[in-house]
C-alpha cells in the first residue's frame, strides 16, 4: 500500500490555525496523486483539521484506489 498523510503545510505561528495550507489546497493536492493512480490511503497529519480531511474525502470519493499487485514468487537457484 502507498498512503499520502501531508502536513498542512509548513508550521507558522503566524497563522490562525498554525499552518498555512488550506484544506482547498491540501484536497487538490491528494485528488492529483490519487487521480494519478499512485496511492491507496489518504488522509492528513500535522495541522490538518476535520475541514481538511473533510475536503480530502471529498475530492478523491470518486476516484479508484491504487491497484495492488502481486510480486513474482522468487525460488532460489538449485
């Protein structure tokens, strides 16, 4: 499995919620890898809020997760 929890950015104390990125900008960022194809497991760490995962969920809701292959069997040689 291929999972992607970004951060909400960078830490700025600055800002109201402590991180810059807005749930808008996180969502579009996953919907682009999970469009891609290239992960199974969404979802946010650092800073996210229930607003981003919320927006997350939203834009990949429709979207196939990555397939899961199977590896060769490897045998050693004789």
């Amino acid at each position: 499995f291929i999972s992607c929890y970004p951060n909400a950015g960078l830490p700025n104390p600055m800002s109201d919620t402590g991180f810059d990125e807005t749930p808008e900008v996180t969502s579009r960022l996953l919907h682009e890898f999970a469009a891609e194809g290239l992960v199974n497991i969404v979802g946010g760490c650092c800073g996210t809020t229930p607003a981003h995962i919320g927006a997350i969920a939203r834009s990949v809701n429709l979207l196939a997760p990555r397939g899961i292959g199977v590896a060769p069997l490897q045998r050693e040689a004789a």
